[in-house]
C-alpha cells in the first residue's frame, strides 16, 4: 500500500517539471518572436509611418497577438523536453513500477494545460482584439499630429522618407497647427524653397495620405548652378509627407469582437471566429498529443522524438492555416469551420494515449 502522501508529491514534481519546461520554451519564443516585432516597429519609426514615442506601447499591444501561437506551441515543447527527460533518465520506469501509468502522468499535465488553455482563450476570444484595436487608435491619433513626421519647433529637420529639410518657429502643443515655417527640397538638380505663416496637417477622408497644408507664403523653385528661378506667392500650398501605416491594426476581422464575428454571415468573419475559438482547443490537444510522442527509450538520443513531434505540429498548425484561408474565400461551408482538423488531432492524440496505458500480456509457458 502506497503511502497516502505519496501521489500528491510525485503531482507536484511532475508538475514543477512541466512548468519549468513551459516557462523556458515561452521566454525563448517571446525573445525569437519580439526581436522580429522590434525590427518591423523600428522600420516604419525610420521611415516616418509610426511616431517613436509609440514604440513600447505598440510592442505591447501587438504582442498579444502572438500570445495564441507562442503559448500552445510552448507547452507542446515543454512536455516534450519535461517527460523526454523523465524515460531518458528512466524516471518513468520507476513511476512506472510503482503503478503509475499514463493516465496517471496526465494528471499534472492537465494541471497546467488547462489553465494555459483559457489564458490563450482569454487572449484569442478578447485581449487580442481589444488590444489591435488600441494600436490602430493610438497610431490613428498620432498620425494627426506634426510629431509622428518628426516635425520639432525650432529645429531643421529631415522629413523621414522625403528629400526635404524643414523649420518651423512655433508649434502647437498637440502637434497640430504651426506657425513661420521654411521648406527646402532638392531632388535630380532642382531646388525648392517654401516658407508659410502659418499651417497645419491634415489626413485625408479617404486612405492614408497625410499632408502639410502651408497659408500664405512664398515658393521658389529652379535648377541649382542656374540664375533662371520661378518665385510664386500662394495662400495655400499642400506638402505630402511620409503615408500612415494601414496595416498596424491588422486586418478589419481581426479586431472585431467575437460577437461581432459570431453574427456575421460573411465568410472572412466565419473564419476568423473559427480561428479564435480553435486556438484554446489546440492547445489541449497539443498537450495531449505531446504526452505520448514524448516516450523515448532510456538512454536514447536527447532529442530524438521532438522532430517527429515537431513534424507533427508544424502539420497540424498548417491545416488550420488552410482552413482558415479556404473558410474566408467560401472554399469550405461556415458550419463545418476548422472542426475536421481538430476532430483528428484529438482522436490521435487519444489513440496514442490508449495504446501506451496498454500493458503487454505475459507470454504463457510452453
């Protein structure tokens, strides 16, 4: 007879096991996946299409995006690592002997599946959504604003992206109206010089295009090396500066709230819907999934099954993609959603679960 605190102490370094596998996977993949949202950010700064004030709130906010790809894939690693290391050390062979079999093992597994499952849940179905839409407002207000051209009062600055050096005197707090400004582009040999009492920027109605609207001023424009210059006065004189970035809020779909998606008939937002209820789905079958291909013989390659299970995810993760993509141009009935790759999944994930709690019989004497 086993002691009756025998059980709970194995749950808990089982459990300690599997946390501190999840935890690593997810800092590794938080790192590799930042980097790259880093650079992306950094990029539209320099080009003049997002204001650098915005960049930690931005990170921030498009972060939570991954969260439903970066979470399932990070507990599928982690117990592939955590119970890899248990049969190659032969721990489970002794968890074995002592009559814990797999039904047992997946005890602490759920312990930690389940609620990884609803924070990915939670972030899919609402945070995610919540937060596109934040980004796409903040950038929208920012680009109302002289600041996110890198427009500074009493300064001469290079207009990001644009061939052209500009000054202004004053500038209202909002970054909205200016007054006494000097424009000076040159571009193939010619020059062109404007100055303006007073202006503002404006975004039009329709797309993204933003630009400096200049009142009552002068313009000079020629070739450079030559005496022939043209001087025009006007009393308004629009500037084109670098475009607004249209896709910072992602696709329309993507931030709608999941309502939303659920009473609209069109296929993008059936797909979308589907996506976001499958993403906690997936990651319990992941977990579950992972629970048998993490068996390795003791002593064997350290990681000797993770290409099998990788394999096996990188195939799961890509029909979802293309179930996604076929319910969005109506290739596939809303009704039937991405339910016929997790049906599957989930049926091999307990098939395999069921032939490994099965023993082998003893062969009888001859």
């Amino acid at each position: 007879m086993h002691d009756s605190s025998f059980l709970p102490r194995i749950d808990r370094y089982l459990l300690r096991e599997l946390i501190g596998a999840f935890f690593a996977s997810t800092v590794v993949l938080v790192l590799v996946s930042t980097s790259g949202l880093v650079t992306d950010i950094l990029g539209k700064i320099v080009r003049g299409k997002l204001p650098a004030a915005l960049l930690f709130s931005q990170l921030g906010l498009r972060s939570l995006e991954l969260l439903p790809v970066l979470l399932p894939l990070a507990l599928f690693i982690g117990v592939l690592l955590a119970y890899g290391r248990l049969y190659r050390d032969s721990e489970m062979a002794v968890l074995a002997s002592a009559g814990l079999g797999t039904k047992r093992l997946a005890r602490p597994l759920l312990m930690l599946a389940i609620p990884v499952a609803v924070a990915v849940g939670m972030t899919s179905l609402w945070l995610a959504p919540a937060a596109l839409r934040t980004s796409k407002a903040m950038v929208d207000a920012a680009n109302k604003s002289l600041l996110v051209a890198g427009l500074e009062p009493g300064r001469f600055v290079q207009i990001p992206g644009r061939d052209s050096i500009v000054y202004m005197a004053e500038m209202d707090p909002d970054g909205s109206r200016f007054r006494r400004m000097f424009v000076q582009t040159e571009r193939d040999g010619r020059i062109d010089v404007v100055t303006a009492r007073s202006g503002e920027l404006y975004q039009e109605s329709e797309g993204d295009e933003r630009y400096l609207s200049l009142s009552q001023g002068f313009r000079v424009e020629g070739e450079l090396g030559k005496d022939a210059f043209r001087i025009m006065r006007f009393e308004r004189n629009d500037i084109r500066v670098p475009d607004s970035e249209p896709t910072d809020g992602g696709r329309s779909e993507e931030r709608n709230t999941t309502p939303e998606l659920f009473r609209s008939n069109e296929p993008i937002a059936r797909a979308e819907f589907h996506w976001r209820i499958g993403t906690p789905l997936a990651t319990a079958i992941l977990a579950l999934l992972a629970l048998p291909l993490s068996r390795t013989q003791p002593r064997a390659a350290r990681y000797g099954r993770i290409l099998l299970a990788l394999v096996s995810y990188i195939v799961y993760l890509n029909l979802l993609s293309l179930g996604r993509a076929w319910l969005a141009d109506g290739s596939l009935p809303g009704w039937l959603g991405l339910w016929w790759v997790h049906g599957p999944a989930l049926g091999a994930a307990l098939w395999m679960l069921w032939r490994d709690e099965r023993l082998p019989r003893p062969r009888s004497a001859a």
